[in-house]
C-alpha cells in the first residue's frame, strides 16, 4: 500500500491585506502579483506514512515569478528572473530528495528503487545537485546521464548561474575584456549562444545581464526538462515507482 500523498488546501491572502510586514518585505523577493496562500490542511490528523509533495509549489515559483515579467524578452534588470533561475534549481534538489524519501517509504520495493533509496539517501548531503542526478539516472535509468547535450548540459550552466548569485560578489560594471572576471566571462560566452542575455546594457551591473524574462522562460524549461527525462528514461527501462511525479511536470508554460 503506498503513502499517502497529502496536498493542502490553499486560502490565498493577497500581500495588501495580509497585514504582515514580512509578507511586504517578501514581495519584492517573489512575483508581485502572486497571491500569499496560508495553508489550511485538507486533512486534521493526517495518516500514518503520509507524505506532503512540494516540488509542484517549489516549481510554480520559478514559472509565475517569470510569467510576472511582461517586458521584452531580452530587456534587463527584471529581477523576477533572479527567482525563476533559483527555484528552477532547488524544484530539482527538492524532487530528487522527495522522492528518495517515497522510494524509500515504498512497502514492497523493487530491488532498483530499494538500491536507488540507499545510494541517494547517502549521497544527499555529500555530492552536487549534478553528481546526484547522474547517480539517480545509472540507478534507474541504467545508463549515465549525458552531460554533453540537453537537457543535462543546459542543467550544469543554470547551476553554475545560480551558484555565481548564491556567492555573488561584486565587481565593477560589466566589462568585455577577458580579464574582467574568468567565470562571469566564460558564463556569459556560453550563455550567448542561447539569446537570453540581456541586450543593450553594457555598462550595467552582471546580474542586470541574466535578468531577464528569456533567462527566467529558459531556467523553468531546464528544470523540467531534467526531470522529465530522468522519469521518462526510468520508466522506459521499467522502474516506474516514482512516475506519479511525472504529473508535476506534465505541463511546459514557456
């Protein structure tokens, strides 16, 4: 018998109204027009093995704070897209920690979703979101993940995006010339080729660069695409324990 899987019901409280100096404060983090939800539980005492799936919410904040943007593709300093390329990484690291804890809370476990939720749950805190997922896609994949073409390969590039704002350190303004800074130059050398750098704000500050609604559009993509190839390729190799989340991901807004 599998888990229960528990959703909240959601009362939604705009940030005009909600009368919380932190909901106000955190509005400039998140979307402006995304509504505060107070969770309400469906359930007053939820089952034993119950099991809540974040990963959906976690995503839908990377998707509606780059829907927020409405201006250009390519225009900069829209600082949604700083959300979008954050919580496009941590839907990843969620869905990947989610679902070692399900394979693990799995009755009758198969011996590869068995073997998947002892390696992971090793491997959670000790290895990279990119070492994690290779590991995830040998164990039920059988085969290594490709890092050499898409969507693993766009994957290492949005980390490494988002690692540089997670231990950003400031610089002066944006120059090309190749002693300016090595890994914002290689990041904006490999980042060109996809036309979601930001045009026309030369002297501005990095982060104005890869603030856009193309880089905010490109960083939801990624983060999906990933995770529907690692279910996709685990139920074609016949381990579809985990493809409940499939439903997740089953939509592409951009």
């Amino acid at each position: 018998m599998l888990p229960q899987i528990g959703f909240p019901k959601q009362a939604k409280v705009t940030r005009e109204n909600s009368g919380s100096q932190n909901s106000r404060n955190l509005s400039l983090l998140l979307p402006s027009k995304m509504l505060w939800m107070k969770s309400t539980p469906r359930f007053h005492t939820p089952g034993p093995g119950t099991i809540f799936i974040d990963t959906g919410r976690l995503y839908m904040i990377a998707v509606d704070a780059a829907r927020s943007i409405t201006s250009p593709s390519r225009e900069e300093g829209e600082w949604q897209a700083l959300v979008s390329i954050a919580f496009s990484v941590i839907t990843l690291e969620a869905f990947l920690n989610e679902a070692t804890e399900f394979a693990g809370g799995q009755p009758s476990n198969s011996g590869t979703t068995a073997v998947f939720a002892q390696v992971m749950g090793t491997f959670e805190k000790m290895a990279s979101l990119e070492k994690k997922l290779s590991v995830a896609h040998s164990l039920l994949a059988g085969k290594p993940a490709n890092f050499g073409a898409a969507p693993y390969q766009n994957l290492s590039l949005l980390v490494a995006v988002r690692n540089e704002l997670l231990h950003f350190k400031p610089t002066a303004p944006l120059s090309f010339e190749p002693e300016y800074h090595p890994v914002r130059e290689g990041l904006r050398k490999r980042l060109s080729s996809l036309h979601v750098l930001a045009e026309g704000a030369d002297i501005e500050s990095w982060i104005f660069h890869v603030a856009t609604r193309a880089m905010a559009e490109w960083s939801c993509n990624v983060g999906r695409d990933v995770a529907v190839d690692l279910l996709d390729n685990a139920k074609a190799a016949g381990v579809a324990v985990l493809h409940g989340y499939r439903e997740t991901f089953s939509h592409k807004f951009f």
